[in-house]
C-alpha cells in the first residue's frame, strides 16, 4: 500500500511540475500568436444549410448533412495558401453544437451525420502541421441564451461547453469568443461573468490564448477583456497600422459573407492579390490575419475558393520575421464596478457632464470647463467596495500628471500617482476598501477629458 501511495504521490508530482513548465507568460503567448501571421476561419455549421449566417433557431439536426465531409481538404487548402493554422466554427449564435457534447441534445451527433466535426477537424490540421483554435458563441438562440433571458444555467451551459472543447481535443492554441457584449448581442460581461470564464479557459489550458471579437469596443492602446486586440474587417473594424503597439486579430472572408450561400460557386472572391496586400501589410503593423473559407453542403471547399487559396499561396511565402512586440501588461478581465454609478466633478464643459466618464460608451467624455485650473472627477460607490484596479482612458492623450485618492471612513487617503502621457492609464495595487474615488488632474497639455474611468476587483 505504502509503494502505491508513494508512486501516486510521484506521478501527481509529475503531472503539476509538467503544468507549471508549460505555463508561459502573456507577453511570449501573444509574440507566438502574431509570429502564426496568416490562419483560416471556417465557418460551418447550421448557417451553411440556409442563406442566412442566423439561421432559424429551432432548425432541426436533420438539415445539418454534409455527405462528402473531408477536414483534410481543408487543411491541404490552408497549407497551400502558407497559413499557419485553423479556427473552426464549434458553435455560432444559433446553438447548434459540432462536436460530440453531453450538454445538449441539440448536437451533430443526432444529425444525419452522426461524427464528432470538430475532432475530425483538428486531427486533419494536426496531421498536415497546422496548428489549432476554436470559436464558440456565448450568443445562443436555440438555448434561449439572450438578452434579458440569461439564468445560472446558461451559464453552466457556457461552462460546460468550454470545459468540454478545451479538454477532449489536445492542445488548442487560442480560444476566439463572439457574441459577447456587442451592441448586436446585448450579452454584456456581467450577464455571462467575463473574468470567470477567463479563469476557466487559463485554468484548463494555461498558454490557450483568449480573444473576443468585440474588441473595438474599446481602445486601441489599451488590452480589455481579450489577450489580442481583434479587428472584424468585414464590419469596418480597422486597426491603426501606423501607430498599432498592441498584438492583434483581423478577420475577413474570402467569399461574400461568413457562411456558405447557394451564390457561392459563382460567385468570384476576393482577388488574391488584394488579399495579400492586405496580409503583408496587417503583419509588418504587428496583426495576425485570419481569412474565412466557408465549406458547402457537402462539407468542402468549392473550386474557387481552392483556386484562390493556391494563387495566394503563390504570391506569400512567409519569409519574413513579425516586429518584435513591447509587454503590454494583463488585460482588465473583471466587471468594472465604477459602471453607472453616482459622480461628481468640478465645472464641466456645457453638457459633457460627469455622467459621460463611466457610462461604458467610450465614444463619449466628461470634458472639464477650461477655466478650471486643477480638474476632478469622483465616482460614488454607495457603500465601501474593495478594488485593486483603475483604468482611466482619454478620448487622447493629454493628461500628464494625475493623483487618486479613496474614501475610507469619511477620510480621503491617496492611492496612485501617475505621470504617464498614455491614452489608456492602468494602475493595479493592493486591495483597499473605499466608497469613493476621485481622480484630480495636476498637469495636462490640453483641455481635460476622461472617456472611461474603470474600477475592479480582480481576483487574485
């Protein structure tokens, strides 16, 4: 008995050491993902099997029947366009799953199909070199998981499936998530708890790289709720590529849309060419770039989307190094606890009033009056929080020199002392307690404007 605990003993000891080698720091996992450069999106699922990327929720399994199914197909594709890897579709907003889930009956698995697409997929791009990621929607339609609809369930739904996907097939490289507190999706990160599901992900799979698609929400300069900044081309998201210092995603696809449409075949895409203009110039700025390939009814490629991936292929041999990329610190996972709360401030410009620097809209600012020599703005939590975060954003920079201080039984004591000229100003610290905070402006080069001032607590 002694020997058998000793040995269990050993190989626990085995399995935590081999975890704590493989866990790497943000700064190299975000250098690896913009050195992959060039990766393929496949979106396929229930949208193939209608002319719509939101497909009717309730569409049945049955429809969902790709007779010729060949994942090898695909990744033969991407090497010849020199990608690098695949990120496959698990579940869109509709809530149909492709992969082999105790979650939900409403899976490929009562399909005609009967076969486990995801496992299918990353066996095919293993086989042919190509790494590894995954996209799943917190949107869900067919589970009723939307606004103002969501319940603890779905949330151990979100949990479930996660777990699942990111513990039965091997390494995934990065985690895309959509659907997500984006104004379309109405799902913000309180409703499905951002930092929860973060914790998850890097609890499962340590160097697993987690972006969500609404990145343009927030600030270029600054990293939150998302490892890389992420850039939707195909909505107008554009990243700077002058003055980009952030690791980034842009996608794009090389058809008309997302999914698959009927018109397809057709249809010409996008002219090669054009893409790798596009593609060269996206990575000398520091970004990745991932192209959709959306696969037919039958579950291939058509003809001329293989054309184009070999002409690109042709004309981009990744022979060049990505630019060296600075630290940009953790991001802001936690729910900003200075959101919609009471504020005051001094005089104020017209009607850019306090109100404008915490109402999670960061297209609009409290402006402070220009006669007011030493500005301030102060957030009211109502009661004593604890928090070890601040974020504060301009809409640019101008602030130079600032000072923070908390309210502690009816005291006010100072906190951070800050003299950076960044746009986007983070300071964490130890936990304090405080019902209030105000931030007062010492220096500044223009007139004083804040966009956002964050407050969290993130867990330790």
């Amino acid at each position: 008995m002694k020997k058998i605990l000793l040995a269990a003993f050993l190989l626990l000891s085995a399995v935590f050491n081999i975890a704590a080698q493989t866990k790497t720091d943000l700064s190299t996992l975000q250098q690896r993902f913009v050195d992959l450069k060039f990766g393929m999106f496949i979106h396929f699922n229930m949208p193939t099997y209608w002319d719509a990327d939101w497909p009717d929720p309730e569409a049945s399994p049955a429809l969902f029947n790709p007779k010729k199914l060949n994942a090898d197909q695909w990744a033969k594709a991407a090497k010849s366009a020199n990608m690098t890897y695949g990120c496959l579709t698990t579940k869109h907003h509709s809530g149909f799953c492709i992969w082999d889930t105790k979650t939900t009956d409403y899976n490929v698995m009562n399909s005609p199909l009967k076969r486990d697409v995801v496992k299918e997929y990353v066996d095919a791009f293993r086989k042919n070199g190509l790494k590894v990621m995954l996209y799943y929607s917190i949107l869900d339609t067919h589970h009723r998981l939307r606004p103002n609809s969501i319940t603890p369930k779905h949330f151990e739904m979100v949990k479930a499936q996660l777990t699942e996907l990111l513990t039965k097939y091997g390494k995934i490289e990065a985690l895309i998530i959509d659907g997500w507190d984006a104004p379309w999706s109405r799902i913000s990160y309180d409703d499905i708890p951002f930092e929860d599901v973060y914790r998850l992900v890097k609890s499962l799979q340590p160097d697993c790289i987690l972006m969500d698609l609404n990145g343009a929400k927030y600030p270029a300069e600054g990293l939150f709720y998302s490892d890389i900044k992420t850039y939707e081309m195909g909505a107008g998201q554009r990243l700077d590529k002058g003055s980009n210092v952030m690791p980034a995603l842009a996608c794009l696809p090389l058809q008309s849309s997302w999914f698959w449409k009927t018109n397809f075949p057709a249809t010409p895409v996008k002219e090669a060419a054009k893409m790798v203009n596009e593609l060269t110039t996206l990575n000398n700025a520091g970004c990745n770039y991932i192209l959709n390939v959306a696969p037919n009814r039958d579950g291939l490629f058509d003809d001329n989307a293989l054309a184009a991936l070999k002409e690109i292929g042709k004309q981009w041999q990744n022979s060049s190094g990505a630019p060296k990329l600075a630290p940009t610190g953790e991001p802001i996972i936690s729910t900003n606890l200075a959101k919609h709360k009471p504020t005051n401030s001094s005089w104020s410009d017209d009607m850019n009033i306090m109100d404008f620097a915490n109402d999670d809209d960061f297209t609009t600012s409290w402006i402070s009056n220009t006669t007011v020599k030493t500005p301030w703005w102060e957030v009211d939590f109502g009661r004593d929080t604890e928090f070890n975060a601040i974020a504060l954003t301009e809409p640019k920079a101008n602030i130079s020199s600032y000072h923070i201080e908390y309210y502690q039984n009816g005291v006010w004591k100072p906190l951070v002392t800050g003299n950076t000229a960044k746009r986007v100003k983070i300071h964490r610290f130890d936990t304090v307690w405080g019902n209030k905070l105000r931030v007062t402006i010492d220096k500044a080069e223009g007139q004083v404007s804040i966009a956002e001032f964050g407050v969290y607590n993130e867990k330790k």
